[in-house]
C-alpha cells in the first residue's frame, strides 16, 4: 500500500506540470481573422456609386444578385467572392432613384470597409 502511495506522488508533479506547456489544451486559441484584400482607391472610390443611378450600378458592377422594390425605396445587392454590397436608392425629386446608403460586407458576414467592397466588385469590370 505504501509502494502504491510513493507510486503516485513520483508521478503527480510531473502531471501537474504537464499541463502548464505550450500545447496545453487549457488555454483558449484567439479567433482566426480572415485578412481584407488590400484595394487601391479607399474612400474615394465611394464616389464612383454614391449619387448613382440603378442603371450606372448595374454597368459598373454587372446585374445585381438582388433587386428589391419597396414603395419608393430600391436595393440592389452586388456579390462576388470578397463580399456582398448593398445600395439603397431613393428618388430624389422626379430623377430616377439614387444611392444615398451603402451597407458592406465580408461573404462570411465580417465587417469590410465600403470603398475596398467597390473596389473588388470592380475589379475585372473597369
């Protein structure tokens, strides 16, 4: 019984210390960020859309992978592989309805800034 009871205290520091290493399993992993793709143009590529027409849109990033139509109101919602941009066009006065919003993201629902979401959905289209 005693040989047991020296057994396992030999053994128990060397168990304890085993988990206190790089590969514990004990410590949490940081989420792996997905990296943004560098576009040139930042904000002023924003004035290629903003003020835009439906139809200046539909030549600039090719037909939309939604239109929707409510009262007024119009979406159109542009994708490609880097990520989904959403416009909002509203009429202002008796033109044709504009963008006066735009809504941008990564395809796996991430934050991506508005003017590097134009410009990859340019790319290829220029």
């Amino acid at each position: 019984m005693k040989r047991l009871g020296l057994t396992t205290l030999a053994i128990l520091p060397g168990l304890v210390l085993a988990g206190c290493g790089e590969g514990s399993t004990l410590a949490p992993r940081p989420p792996r960020e997905i990296p943004l793709p560098t576009i040139p143009g930042g904000v002023a590529g924003l004035d290629r859309v903003m003020g835009q027409t439906g139809n200046a849109l539909i030549a600039l990033f090719g037909q939309p992978v939604a239109d929707v139509h409510e009262g007024g109101a119009r979406k159109l919602q542009f994708g490609n592989a880097t990520c989904v941009l959403d416009a909002y066009l509203s009429a202002k006065g008796r033109g044709d309805p504009v963008v006066t919003y735009l809504d941008a993201r990564q395809t796996n629902g991430s934050p991506i800034d508005r003017a590097s979401c134009v410009g990859a959905l340019s790319v290829g289209r220029r």
